[in-house]
C-alpha cells in the first residue's frame, strides 16, 4: 500500500527551494516595509502558492484572493454580531461554503476562505473586527502577490528535470 503518490514534475528541486525562500523573504520584508501587524501570514500564503503546480498558480492565486476577502468580510460580521459564538461560527461556515459555491470557488478557495474565517473570530484581538480583517487580507493578498510575481520573473523550468535524466 503506498502512503502517497506524487508527479515527478511537482516534486522540489534546489531551484526551487531557492526560488521559494527568495519569494518568503521578499514577503516578510515588505510587509514590514508597510507595518502589517501579522507578516508570518503573507510568508505563509507566498509558501502555499509557491507549491502549487505552475500550470495551476495564476488560477489558484486568483481563487485564494477572492476567498480571502470572502472570509475576512464574513469574519468581520460575524465577529462583530456573534464575538466567538460556537453555533455562529458553525453556521457562517456553512453559509461561507454555499457562497463558495455560487462564485464557483473550488474547495482550494473554500478551505482558504474558511481559514480566514476562522483566523479572525477564533483570535482574541485588541482591536475591531474589521480592523482584523483589513490585516489579514492585506497580509495575504501581499503574500500570493509575491508568489506570484516571483513565479512570473523566475520561471522555473520543465527542462532542468529532463537534463538532470539526461534526457
């Protein structure tokens, strides 16, 4: 039985652990440079889309920014009305998924938007609600932005596994 099953294509190469922390550290370092409060959530979304396969990344980038903003604004109403209520928090969930679907969201954005979600009305925070959801939406949107643009400047290419095989 095979604990799992992987493209040949998809699996990491030393360019592209390079490429990946170049892109996590450019993130970190302008999210400092515009003073968001959390950066380790545009290093994790610059590290998320950087793992997905490149003919994916464009559309998934897209997906996952459009799920944020979904769940940070969902969050915010609902922590504002409910705070951290258990059966609001199930319900909005629910409510997050059926919007999902009627924007054609795959479950990739769903999960990201329900991480949102949850991120901002399962975390007591100082500060409004919708302060909260500015910021994360903000950190991750910088995040996939950078993914994204280091993907775009630096291609890694299909080729270097075909000469590495000698092919």
């Amino acid at each position: 039985m095979k604990l799992w099953t992987w493209k040949e294509e998809n699996l990491p190469s030393v360019w592209h652990a390079v490429r990946t922390a170049v892109a996590a550290t450019l993130s970190v370092l302008l999210a400092r440079l515009i003073r968001l409060p959390e950066e380790y959530w545009a290093v994790i979304a610059t590290l998320v889309v950087m793992q997905s396969p490149l003919s994916s990344t464009v559309p998934l980038a897209i997906q996952r920014i459009v799920a944020s903003a979904l769940g940070a604004l969902l969050g915010a109403i609902e922590s504002a009305c409910f705070g951290a209520n258990l059966v609001a928090f199930a319900l909005t969930i629910f409510v997050l998924g059926l919007i999902s679907i009627w924007f054609r969201l795959e479950k990739v954005g769903y999960s990201y938007a329900g991480m949102t979600l949850a991120i901002i009305v399962l975390i007591q925070r100082p500060e409004a609600p919708w302060i909260a959801a500015v910021h994360r939406f903000a950190e991750v949107s910088l995040g996939i932005l950078v993914a994204l643009a280091v993907v775009a400047v630096w291609r890694e290419e299909q080729q270097l596994f075909r000469d590495a095989k000698g092919e």
